[in-house]
C-alpha cells in the first residue's frame, strides 16, 4: 500500500499519510492528509472510552472530545507509531456505471481540500462506508475508497 518514511523533511505537503493502529485485533491503519509544518488533518470516529485526556502542547488536540476532521500535530496522529507515505496510481475504475480515470491531485489542491473539509465536516463517520480511508483518497484523489475495506490498494 505504501512506503514506509521516517522523517517529516522526506515528504511533502499533501502526502496521504498512514500509521498501525495498535491493539486491534487484525492489522488495520490510521490515514490523514499532510498539509506541512509538522501538521496533518484526519478523520476520527466516534471516542471509545469517556476517559479524560490531556491537551496537546504543540496543537492543543485532546484525543477524548476532538472527533471528526481534526487538525493535529503529527506526534497526535502518529501515537507513538511508525508512519507510512501511500503511493498512487492512476488507474480506471468503473463507479455507479461510469468509466473513471483516478489518480492524486497536485498538492496544492489536496492540502486545499483537506482544509475545506476540516471547516464542513466528511459527514458521519462510519467505519465501513465513510472513514479516516475514505476521507484521505478523497481529499488525493477526489474518490472516495477504502482499500481496507475492500481488500484493495491505490
């Protein structure tokens, strides 16, 4: 699905970026849109536990309350955790009867979405229909998919 970087200076603004999301039972990802200074926007589902969390000193994210498209620091979206770049391809997908070429936006125009939907929302969350995938290929590619959901990649 991607490949694996380390260092924020490797990548750019509008990279769809992902990380492992720890403790679950099978191996799935976390995915946002690197909008540059060391900050990504991402969608979160609902919180799990109604624990009370600690502000973010860098950018003020509390993972308890913050849901939906959020804009935080890259240490809140990574967790602790290894980060991955998505590679793309342009590729011809039929959706609702019609032919489609797909493939990522400059990124420019990717970082300009991200921040639209961070003010208008991605709708609800949903984690087989509508989530943090969904939102991420949206915003790179104007489609919106998820490949783990349905076992496929960019």
């Amino acid at each position: 699905m991607g490949q694996l970087q380390t260092k924020p200076e490797e990548f750019v603004p509008g990279a769809h970026i992902y990380r492992l999301m720890p403790n679950k039972p099978i191996e799935c990802y976390h995915h946002g849109i690197y909008i540059g200074d060391n900050m990504v926007i991402h969608f979160l589902g609902p919180a799990k536990k109604l624990t009370s969390s600690s502000e973010c000193q860098k950018c003020g994210h509390r993972p308890d309350t913050n849901r939906g498209v959020v804009k935080t620091c890259l240490d809140c979206f990574l967790v602790g955790q290894r980060l991955f770049i998505a590679q793309y391809i342009w590729r011809s997908l039929i959706f609702k009867r019609k032919r489609r070429l797909i493939g990522p936006k400059p990124a420019d125009e990717v970082v300009k979405k991200a921040n639209e939907l961070l003010k208008t929302g991605f709708g609800t969350y949903s984690l087989v229909g509508n989530n943090c995938e969904n939102f991420a290929s949206y915003c790179k590619c104007g489609f919106s998919i998820s490949g783990q959901v349905f076992g496929g990649s960019y």
